[in-house]
C-alpha cells in the first residue's frame, strides 16, 4: 500500500500539468506543447537513470526520485491529450476514431514493452547485478526517444484546425479561463467517462500481475504470462474499436462499454479465483477487449466534444483530472478495499461501481462521430 501510495502522489500534478500544457497548446501551438512534453519526459526519465543511491546521498536519495517522477506526471499532462488533438486534428471525420486510436495503443505498448525489459533483465542479471545498475538501463533507453519530440518540432506543420483558427485570430488569450466559463458541462462529462478508462486501464493492465499473485497464489513467471498476452490482444484489438466507433457513433461505444463492466466484472474476478493458466489468460484477455472499448472511442469523444479554441485544455484537464483521483489511486484502492473487506472481489465492484459513473456521464452527452471538429 505504501507502494501504490507513491504511485499515486506522482499523478497529483497531472490536473495542473494539463492546465499549463492546455494552455499553450491552444495559445501557441499543438506542436510546440506536444514537442515540448516529450522532451521534458525523456530528459526527466534520463536523468532518474542517473540519480546517485542512497549510499551516496542518503535521503535525497527518494526524494530526488519522486521530485523527477512529478515532472514525469508533469509532462506526461500533455502527451495523452497533445497526441491525440494533434491526430485527430488531421484526421478524416470518418475516420477519426480509427486513427486517434493510435494514442492508446502506443500507451499499451510502452507498457508491454517495459515489462518484457524488466523481465529480461532479470533474466539475464542476478540481484546484485539489478540493484546495482540492471534497473536503470530501461531509463537511459529514453533519452534517444526524446528525438521524436525534436521531429515533432523542427519537420511537422501544425495542425490545420490551429492554423485555421490563428489565421482568423481566433486563438484565445486565456484559453483555461474559457474552458471553465463555458465548458463545464463537457468537462464534467468528460472527467465521468474517462474515470472508467483510469480505473480499467490501471486495474486490468498495470495491478493484475500484483493481485494474482499475492491474492490468487499465482507465480510471478505465469501472471506475467498472462499480463503480457491481454497487453498484446488489447493493443491489436483497440484498433478495431476505434474503427467501430467510426461506423456506430461513440456515445453508443462508451455506452456499451461502461454496460459490459458493471455487468461483468464481478463474475469474471470470480472465475479467476481457482481458475487454470488458461483460463486466466482468456479471461485477462477478455478484460483487456472489454477495456478497448471505452478506450479505443475515448480520445475521438474528447477530441471532438471541446471546439478548437479549448480543445488541447479541455482534453488535458478532464483526461488528467480523472486519472489523477481515479487512475493513479486504482492499485491503493484495491489493495486497501481487500485489506479493509477481506473480500477478493472488493477491486471488481470498485470497478463496476465506476463504470456506473462513466454510464450516467455518456447518457448525458451527445453523439459526436462522422460531425467535422467545432471552431
């Protein structure tokens, strides 16, 4: 629990990061705030792989750590949203939903790729081997990543939408302030959907491993199994459900989704418990399509309920203020929940109990698919 708790402190900054990073990206440029986000993130992930130990420098040791971890928050405030205004500001309509899909996808795949490192480094390196310089190779490995921000900045023109929108000077001086004055509605929405998102994607994808073993008995070896191949079908499978999206609207999307979590979620936690490897990776699979749903829809939906003027803001801040109550506390909750109930199945109603919140937001929202982007 102390464990998750540091987790969680990380995505306190999240909700400021997406007001900042809302703010100049629809003031200045979605190039300039998506560039900048990503060089911060990998100059920030640099540098942890560089931090002296505790040895060295004792306490400012940890706290160093988590100083960089909240810039890494931080930053990555404006990654999610930066990436996915930017998509889908050059995207078809028709097809919005397909190609802004790309953002949750590379997500996942970050985090397979991460874990399968992990796993071969402890594969190929003893203990003492890990702890004196094994865990910081995964961190040095994205310091050439930050050239993608470069590229981003030097080569790409911005976005048509914002073009369009600052040859009319239109482009607000405050564009927060707008947000909030004019856009609550949306935000609330937003903030409720993607609760469902923060919740599922940092329960099913990022805390699995953890609850099968330590409440399930399972070995280490086999929940990474399991963890890995659900990562794998959730990343080939959230295209196709960006793409369904396209073609049945993403009220109707993130409606089913949120449907198909309060309905079962509880008894697929069920069939874990006592369950064979098999079994276990069907199921986590199963999760991790249901998860595709919701996220495969969610970055067209939020791209497309904020017009130009707010739209990197409103994006930002919903999508951050959620996973910073919801998203980064998930894995706290539930063990807390377990400790507090005794129950096994205390992370599964959390879970459908969100997606009864994302249920309520979606009925209140309008369809949004196939309609050109609001100036």
């Amino acid at each position: 629990m102390a464990t998750y708790a540091l987790f969680a402190i990380s995505f306190l900054i999240r909700p400021i990061g997406g007001i900042i990073w809302g703010g100049i990206g629809d003031k200045i440029g979605r190039r300039t705030a998506l560039s900048a986000s990503i060089l911060i993130m990998s100059g920030t992930t640099t540098l942890i792989a560089l931090l002296p130990g505790y040895a060295t420098i004792g306490i400012f040791a940890p706290v160093l750590l988590l100083v960089l971890r909240m810039i890494q928050g931080f930053s990555a405030a404006g990654e999610y949203a930066g990436a996915a205004s930017f998509i889908a500001e050059y995207s078809p309509p028709a097809k919005r939903g397909l190609y802004t899909s790309l953002v949750p996808a590379s997500t996942a795949a970050g985090l397979l790729a991460g874990s399968l490192m992990s796993a071969g480094l402890f594969w190929l390196l003893d203990t003492a081997q890990m702890h004196s310089y094994g865990w910081r190779i995964p961190f040095l490995l994205a310091l050439p990543l930050g050239l993608i921000g470069i590229y981003i900045r030097l080569k790409l023109e911005d976005t048509p939408k914002f073009r369009e929108m600052e040859d009319k000077n239109h482009a607000a001086a405050l564009p927060v302030e707008i947000m909030f004055k004019d856009h609550k509605r949306e935000i609330i929405i937003a903030i409720g959907v993607t609760c469902l998102n923060a919740v599922g994607f940092y329960l099913i994808l990022s805390y699995m491993p953890t609850y099968l073993i330590t409440e399930l008995g399972m070995g280490e070896t086999e929940s990474f199994l399991a963890v890995s191949i659900s990562l794998a079908v959730y990343i080939f499978s959230i295209f196709a459900m960006g793409a369904l999206s396209d073609r049945f609207g993403r009220k109707t999307a993130l409606i089913c989704a949120s449907v198909f979590f309060i309905l079962l979620t509880v008894p697929l936690f069920k069939m874990l418990d006592g369950a064979s490897l098999g079994t276990i990776i069907l199921i986590q699979c199963f999760f991790g399509i249901l998860l595709t749903v919701n996220d495969g829809t969610l970055p067209s939906f939020l791209t497309e309920i904020f017009p130009t003027r707010v739209r990197y803001s409103g994006f930002a801040f919903s999508f951050n203020t959620a996973n910073a109550m919801f998203g980064g506390t998930a894995p706290f909750i539930a063990t807390w929940l377990i400790a507090a109930t005794g129950s096994k199945l205390a992370p599964a109603w959390y879970l459908a109990g969100i997606a009864v919140i994302a249920l309520v937001a979606m009925c209140a929202s309008h369809e949004t698919k196939g309609k050109p982007l609001a100036d």
